[in-house]
C-alpha cells in the first residue's frame, strides 16, 4: 500500500495498492491543486526529498520498489511566482518590477520620480482611476497571492 502526504492538511490523497517492480500513473498536477503552488511530483522522502518516483504529470519515472507496507510518498511543490510591472507616463515606459508569491506578505510600492512631475501613487489600471495605489514610499499594499499586477 503506498499513503500519500500532500505536505497540506487541508488536500488528502487516498493510498493505493500497488505491485512490487510495477508502474503506473499516481496523482497528477491535475488533481494536486493548491492556490500559490506548483505539484512537481512524489518522492519518499519527507518534504519531496529522497528519491523521486513520478513527475508532476503522474508518470512514474521508476518500478515500484519498495516491499514495506504502508510506504508514504511525499509531494513536492513550488512557490508560485507573481509579478507587479510598473509603467510611467504616456508612453507606458516600464520602471520597475517585483515578483511576490503566497507567502509575501506585503509589498512596499516605490514612488517615481521624474522631472518637472508630482507622483501621486500608482494605479492598477491605465484609465487612471483609482483601484489600489500608494501615496508613499512608507505606504503598504496587500495585492491578491494569485495575481499578475501592471501598474501605471
């Protein structure tokens, strides 16, 4: 019998049966979803450490060679990464970029300075209208963990 552990409390997989010198297609990223990070694939060690025995399409990249049962694989995932662009003036020239994932707490938006102009913060939208910015450089602002942000 092969148990899983997710690595989640909250995503459960049900253990399998599976015969010595085997292979077959485990639990894929299709089934291994969870907000802000990437299934790579099942390994026998805690945390998708050791030895791994699929990909994150399910494929088994091995025989099934363990003879203890229960055995528990571990799933291995990976920080999602985010990105926020900022833009400036009429020409959308880009400024900066940051990149967060689920566990960024918040971000810290840069003002930008140019010439003979008063940054008044930035937009997450080219109209202009007001939806999320920052007046300050001291200013925080929690933007969604599952995002890709353009500013203006």
């Amino acid at each position: 019998m092969i148990e899983f552990d997710t690595g989640f409390e909250t995503l459960t997989v049900e253990a399998i049966t599976l015969p010595y010198k085997t292979t077959t297609i485990l639990h894929s990223s299709e089934t291994m979803q969870r907000t802000g990070y990437i299934f790579l694939g099942w390994y026998d060690g805690e945390g998708g450490t050791g030895t791994q025995y699929t990909t994150a399409d399910g494929n088994m990249v091995r025989d099934w060679d363990k003879s203890e049962s229960p055995t528990t694989l571990y799933a291995k995932w990976a920080l999602e990464q985010y990105s926020i662009k900022f833009y400036a003036g009429d020409n959308d020239t880009l400024v900066d970029e940051l990149s967060y994932n689920v566990e960024t707490e918040t971000i810290t938006l840069q003002p930008y300075e140019q010439s003979g102009k008063r940054f008044i913060g930035w937009f997450n939208n080219k109209n202009y209208q007001i939806i999320n910015k920052c007046r300050k450089a001291s200013s925080t602002q929690k933007f969604p963990s599952t995002s890709k942000i353009k500013m203006f």
